[in-house]
C-alpha cells in the first residue's frame, strides 16, 4: 500500500482561498450560486471563482459550468 500513496502537504495539492463577501443589494440576477455555510443562499450573475472551487468560508462564490 505505501507504494500507492506519495508524501504532501496540503499547500502542495490545492489552493485554500476565503471567499467573496456580497450582500443581497450587490447581486444581480443569475445562474451562479451564492454559497453560504448554510448552502446555496441565492443567485448572482458572476463568478469569481475558477474552476474547480469549492466554497469554504461564510459566504463564496462557486464556479459552475
């Protein structure tokens, strides 16, 4: 098995990033999800993340598409 698995740190293998705080009054509409600890809170017109994302702060952007 130790074959199968190689040393790394986590900086090594992904990019952690805070997401993008916006209030309700900035969005406008779209398909993109707004993401919130609670999970998709409403939709935006933009995305500022690239793909692949996930989102992992309070509120966030995830890349879709």
């Amino acid at each position: 098995m130790g074959s199968e698995f190689q040393d790394s740190t986590i900086g090594g293998e992904l990019t952690l990033q805070r997401g993008f705080d916006i209030t309700k009054k900035q969005q406008k509409p779209g398909t993109v999800p707004v993401v919130s600890s609670g999970g998709i809170s409403s939709f935006h017109n933009e995305s500022k993340a690239a793909r692949p994302a996930t989102p992992c702060a309070t509120y966030c952007y995830h890349a879709t598409g």
